[in-house]
C-alpha cells in the first residue's frame, strides 16, 4: 500500500444528520445505494441497520415511496401528443430500474409441463411479463 487509508476506514457512521441526508435524497428520486455512497456510506451498513432498527426502516421505506411518486409525477406531467417526444417512457424506464419494487409491471407466472430426464414429465415455473401473458391468451383465444 502506498499510504492511503482503505475505503472501510473512511466509512461514516450513521448518525441522525447523516441518515437525513441519505432519507431527502432517496426521497428525491435518487437510489439508495448513490444516497449512501454521497455520505460515505455502503448500502450494506444501512441494510444492516435497518435491519436491527424498526424506525429506520419505516423511515427508508417512506423516502423510497416519495422517491418513486418523483418518478409518477414526472411520467404523468411529461408533454403528451402526436408532436411529444417520448419523455414519459425515459422517466417510465427510469422509474422502473430505480424503484423496481415499486414501478415494476407485474410479472406473471405460468406453469407447464415439459419433458424431464428419462421423458418423464417435469414440472416448470416461467416468469414473464404481464403483456406478454396477455399477448399469450390472446393468440390461444384466436385459435
């Protein structure tokens, strides 16, 4: 090593000012794991301590439901048209990959039977999205 001091040692506690900075910005639409990293904190060390502490979690979970209503707002308030540019589907897109719990299309399962070992049958669970599922029984409703 040449002197300099390992990111671990520079991590910052999680105090009550630092928990606020990293609550506004996930309440801002920023993801948790760039709110920790702007206060010196790993995700992993808020995990943990959510985790042991009932109160920060509520508080996380709060900050991540505002975060995503950000996100809503912005779909709902983007220029709409024939002449429009597609801003909703940029925020839409966005929204998803940083509130996928909450933004997500839901999925869909469907169950079936194929071949396993031997030709038996053998149970297996697919996950797709729900369009897809819809576009699925579509096709069958026409045949």
């Amino acid at each position: 090593m040449t002197g300099e001091v390992p990111p671990r040692a520079r991590a910052r506690k999680l105090t009550a000012e630092v928990v606020e900075a990293i609550c506004e910005a996930i309440a801002e639409g920023k993801p948790r794991t760039v709110a920790c990293a702007e206060q010196g904190v790993s995700d992993r060390a808020l995990r943990a301590a959510r985790e042991t502490d009932p109160e920060l979690d509520e508080r996380i979970e709060v900050a991540e439901a505002h975060g995503a209503s950000v996100y809503i707002e912005r779909i709902k308030t983007a220029p709409a048209g024939k002449d429009a540019t597609d801003d909703w589907k940029r925020w839409a897109w966005l929204g998803e990959r940083l509130h996928p719990r909450l933004l997500s299309p839901p999925k869909q399962r469907i169950e079936q039977e194929v071949s396993g070992p031997g030709g038996g049958p053998q149970q297996t669970t697919v996950t797709i999205a729900r369009e897809e599922a819809l576009a699925i029984a579509r096709r069958k409703g026409e045949e």
